[in-house]
C-alpha cells in the first residue's frame, strides 16, 4: 500500500511539473502600443523608445496594426534596415493585424516597405532573448520529497476533491464568449459606411505640369469629397516626375527639404489614412512653381455613415437605437487572452489533488 502510494504521489507531482512547465504563457506584444503600425509623429524613436521598454523571449508574439492597403510590414536585414531597403525581404505581410512569432534569439528588423514611410521612421528593432521557460519547473520538485505517513484510510478523500476544480474549469471560457456575442449587433450598421474610393488624381491628363497653372489640380479637387481610406493614383512617366507629400508651409514655399514621403515609381498609390489637408507636389525643381502641386481635404472614415439613419424610418427611437452600434463597435476592446488563465487554473486542480493526497 505504501508503495502504491509513493507511486501515486510522484506521478501527481510529475504531472504538475509539466502542467506548470507548459503554463509559462507567450507574451503578445502590440507594436507601438496605442500607436500601432504607422508613420510616426516623432520620427524613428517613438519605436526605438517601444522596444526599449519591453522585453522579448523567443516564442514572445509582435502584432502590428494598421490600415490596410495603407501600410505593411516586412523583416529584412540590418543592412537593408539601416538603408530602409525593402528588395530583399526576409518575410512581407499585408494583412492586418500581422502576427509575427518571434522564433529565434538576436535582433530582429521590421520595417515598412511602402515606399518613404521607413525613412519617415516606420521601423522597430527588437532584440529577442533565449527562452528561459525551463527555470520554472524545478519549483513542484520539492514536493516530490517530503514523507507522508498519512494513513490509508486517507486515501478516501482523493475521489471528493477532485470535481472541486471542475466546475471553476468549465466555467472559465464562459467571460469570452459573452462579449463576442454582444459585439455581433453592435456591429450590423456597419454596411451603411461609404466604401473607399479610388481617384486618379488630374484624371485623363495624370500628373503632370499643368497648363494653366495650379489652379487645375484644385479644380479637379474641387468636386471630390476625399475621406479616410480612399487611395490616389498618380499616374506619370518615370524619371520626369515624383510625388511628395508635404507639410502646408513646404507647400506653400514650393521646397521639398524634409518630406513626409516621396515616391518616384509610377503609378504612385497614396492611400488616405488620416483625416485633415494633405499637401502632395512634385519635387522635381520648378514643377511644383510650374503649378504641379494639389492639396486635399480628407474626412474621418465615418462622417457619412450618420446620413442613412436618419432616411430609414421617421420614428425617433431607431436612430437613437442605431446611433451607438458604430461606436460600440470600433472602440470594443480586444478580447482578453484565457490560454493562461485556463492554464493557471488547470495547474491549481492538479495542486489541490496532490495536497489531499498528501493528506
């Protein structure tokens, strides 16, 4: 019976050693945090300072948010990093959130391969450290050690104490179902938002130097209502012009010193990612005083989704029903990881069979 018992009380411990071993969760890392993916306003250290402040393990999880079509992320080597080349990737992903497992230890580099939002700052290097998960597992060794001469007849309390963790297991996933059901209505008003438009900025005459100055860009400008996910295209031939996107005063004085990006590969496709004026010239000098400059006024994404409301039906309480769905919808919190907490509760079941075992 005794050793019986011995065998009973290692196998428990084993099984908590490799319960806990395994419990060591990944940690996901948001690049940039509330930032996310995107040019940053004060240039390469916004991600420069991220990193430093966080610490990754192989295993650790990057995810990088951001518009897509706007933006993308690629990993290359230092080289290209510091060059902000993105010929030779290692990797390219465009879907959005991109989830990168950071599998090996060293430095790694991320930049964005759309063309000038690297130089803009749009890179991050994180130096990844060797795993160190095994260091947790000599701690339920002890446990294996100590004697018990607890009397047989004990034994009788093992089949009692084991369905106490049951109903705290079964009931764990209960938390992250019910936001996701909440958030299914909340999101069905979304189809009245206005799809993302593409123009072809000067239409049929492209980008070119305008022949009655300035004025021609804003008036085909004029017509349009520009909102936040819609791409201009530049068309051009290659080597004759560029696009540059400008601050208004680089606008205003023709000069293309400091650029917010610039691109020189035709046709140029800017997506519009945020709300406000744009300033675009081209930077090839005399063009943009020749009049080749447009600048553009750009809406939030959701400004014409309240109009559909207000036409659907005259009776006040449903626009006021439908009204909050949308933004219940965009600021809804991700939902919250249980893999560890799931894990962390399995690890007490097993402890609580070993302690009355032991007892």
């Amino acid at each position: 019976m005794a050793v019986s018992r011995s065998k009973t009380l290692a196998f428990a411990a084993i099984a908590i050693a490799a319960l806990l071993h395994s419990s060591v969760a990944q940690t996901t890392h948001t690049v940039g945090g509330n930032t996310g993916w995107t040019i940053p306003q004060g240039g390469d250290s916004v991600y420069s300072n991220w990193a430093s402040g966080n610490s990754f393990s192989v295993g650790d999880i990057l995810v990088f948010n951001f518009a897509a079509g706007a933006h993308d992320v690629t990993q290359v080597n230092k080289a290209d990093y510091d060059s902000c080349s993105a010929s030779n990737p290692m990797m390219t992903s465009t879907n959005t959130p991109a989830r990168i497992t950071l599998n090996t230890s060293g430095e790694h580099y991320f930049i964005c391969g759309v063309p000038g939002h690297c130089s803009a700052g749009q890179k991050v290097t994180v130096n990844v450290l060797a795993s160190t998960t095994g260091s947790s597992s000599p701690s339920p060794a002890p446990m294996v050690m100590p004697p018990s001469p607890s009397p047989a007849p004990r034994r009788a309390l093992t089949p009692a104490s084991a369905p106490s963790p049951a109903p705290t297991t079964v009931s764990a996933p209960t938390p992250s179902t019910s936001p996701v059901a909440g958030d299914v209505p909340l999101s069905a008003p979304s189809p009245s938002a206005r799809t993302p438009m593409t123009y072809t900025v000067g239409d049929s005459f492209g980008w070119n130097i305008p022949t009655s100055g300035a004025s021609q860009f804003q008036n085909w400008a004029a017509g349009k209502d520009f909102m936040v996910g819609d791409i201009l295209v530049f068309n051009y031939t290659a080597g004759a012009h560029n696009v540059a996107e400008v601050t208004s005063d680089a606008f205003t004085a023709c000069t293309t010193a400091n650029p917010i990006s610039l691109d020189s590969n035709p046709p140029s496709r800017i997506t519009l990612t945020s709300a406000g004026e744009h300033f675009y010239l081209c930077a090839i000098p005399g063009h943009c005083s020749a009049g080749q400059q447009l600048s553009i006024n750009v809406s939030g994404a959701g400004s014409t989704s309240p109009s559909p409301s207000g036409s659907t039906t005259p009776s006040s309480p449903s626009p006021t029903a439908g009204s909050p769905s949308p933004g219940s919808g965009d600021m809804a919190p991700p939902s919250p990881n249980s893999a560890a907490s799931l894990a962390g509760v399995s690890a007490a079941a097993l402890l609580s069979v070993f302690v009355a075992l032991l007892f």
